[in-house]
C-alpha cells in the first residue's frame, strides 16, 4: 500500500490541514500519522473537539510508540496497535497522534523515528494500510527516515510569491533524500490557473490540486463542525478526487477490502482490534 509524506518549507502553506482533508476523503482505511517535530496539530486542531470530549488521547501516539519501543531492535506494524486511535468522523482512518511540543522531539530521538518509520512503512507493506505522514514544515529536525519509506513525497505551497521563493531552495533538498520521480507538489488554496503557475515556477509536477475554501479549511485547521465537513463543500469534493487518484495510482496491488466492509461505528476499538 501507499507512503505518503507531506513536507512545506518555512511558510504555513495547510499542510496538516490538507492531509486531514485527504485522510477524511480517503476511499479505503488509511493511517495518519501527525510525525512533526516541532509538535502536531491534527489532534488538537481538526479532532479537538473529541480530544476535550475524551474520546482521543493525545498520550497516545508517537511518543509513547517511542517509549515503549526504546527496546525493541526494529519497529513492526504490531507495536502501534496500542498507539493508534479511531478517528471519529472517519471511522476508515487511524490516527498516530503526535508531539505536544519541540521538547518531546528530544525524547523520541533519533532511534525512536527509525522505528516509527519502520512499523509506518510495515504497516503499509504487510498490514494492508495507506499512510499519510504530516513532517510540518522542513527543518534540521524533520526526522530523514520517514522520507525513506514514502512512495510519494509532497511539498505542500499555496500558489503565491512568497510562498513559492521559500520552496525553491528546499527541493534540491528533498531531491537528494528520495527516489527520483517521488517528489510531487500540492498545490494548496489554489485553482487550476494557481496550480499551472506552481509548477512553471518550480519545475515540479502537481499531485494534488485543492481549492481556497475557507469555511471548510477551517475545519480541517480548527475543528469546526466537530471536525466533520459539508459532504458536497469544494475542499471535499477536490480531496475525495485527489485521494481516490493518489490512491489507484500508488497502489500496483488491488486494495485487501472495500471500505464498506469496515465497521461503521465511531467508538474507539480495543487496541488489537486497531491495525487488523
């Protein structure tokens, strides 16, 4: 199945937000995985209202996957059964919560993302699952093996000079740490128009085109409408056409189940039950 990493330079061009769009429009079960060291955002802010409502645990995910894990020579899709939750409005998608913070990136270190990114890429590998990868913006601190695993690298810009000028010096970058025809862009609050001017300037294919839409970006951002989105809202519509593409055309091998073959409950299943 498919390794999907979403990257951004120094600007905040939506990354988090456009793969919680992604994630929840995703045509089949799908992993997410909040991996920014800098602290993640799909918790507290697409999700919030089911974390103050005690229905997702933000002790679970990549830290403690890391801590209880610090003995273990590798990591093995198995080990995140307990670290993984049920995202409520998408009963499809799991989500690996991420950092509170800058501080924890310490304590998970750099043997802590090796196995993260192993047990990400054999659960997609052996496990049969799609894994989508927030690393937040690009820095000194973006743990490289995650990058090693993707079959899909993509650096997230909205269609405007400033944003475009700060990810022009990160593609050599991430050239240099993935396989040749991995690196793709996502064009973020853009139009077709937009998204043709991001790929002249950056010399990059567009992967993903998604429309300015405010109302439904913010829920994505900031857990609006208890982070479930208008069915027909454009942000929607243009991720469900995005992921089903991303999705077909990434996975050579036919997908284990139909989505509809999934339980359809929103209650959060036992940590066995996660990663079936």
């Amino acid at each position: 199945m498919a390794v999907i990493v979403m990257v951004s330079a120094k600007c905040s061009p939506g990354v988090s937000a456009s793969l919680a769009a992604l994630a929840y429009a995703w045509p089949r079960r799908v992993l997410l995985a909040d991996c920014d060291p800098a602290g993640g955002d799909l918790a507290a802010g697409w999700l919030g209202h089911w974390l103050f409502d005690n229905r997702l645990d933000t002790g679970r995910g990549v830290l403690s996957f890391a801590t209880d894990t610090r003995h273990a020579s590798v990591g093995e899709a198995a080990l995140l059964a307990p670290h993984v939750q049920q995202v409520p409005v998408a009963p499809h998608a799991r989500l690996l919560a991420g950092l509170s913070g800058p501080a924890q990136h310490t304590s998970v270190g750099d043997g802590g993302w090796r196995r993260v990114a192993q047990a990400l890429g054999d659960a997609s590998a052996t496990g049969g699952w799609d894994v989508l990868i927030d690393v937040g913006r690009h820095s000194p601190a973006t743990p490289r093996p995650l990058f090693a695993i993707a079959d899909r690298v993509l650096v997230g810009v909205r269609p405007v000079p400033r944003q475009v000028v700060a990810t022009r010096p990160l593609l050599p970058v991430l050239s240099s740490r993935v396989e040749p025809g991995t690196l793709a862009m996502a064009a973020v609050a853009s139009s077709t128009v937009g998204a043709r001017d991001v790929r002249r300037a950056l010399g990059l294919p567009v992967a993903v085109e998604l429309p300015h839409d405010a109302r439904t970006a913010a829920v994505f951002a900031d857990g609006d409408r208890a982070g479930e989105p208008l069915s027909r809202a454009p942000l929607v519509v243009a991720a469900r056409s995005a992921a089903a593409h991303l999705q077909t055309t990434l996975n050579l091998r036919p997908p284990p189940a139909p989505l509809d073959a999934a339980p359809a409950r929103a209650d959060v299943p036992t940590p066995k039950e996660m990663l079936r």
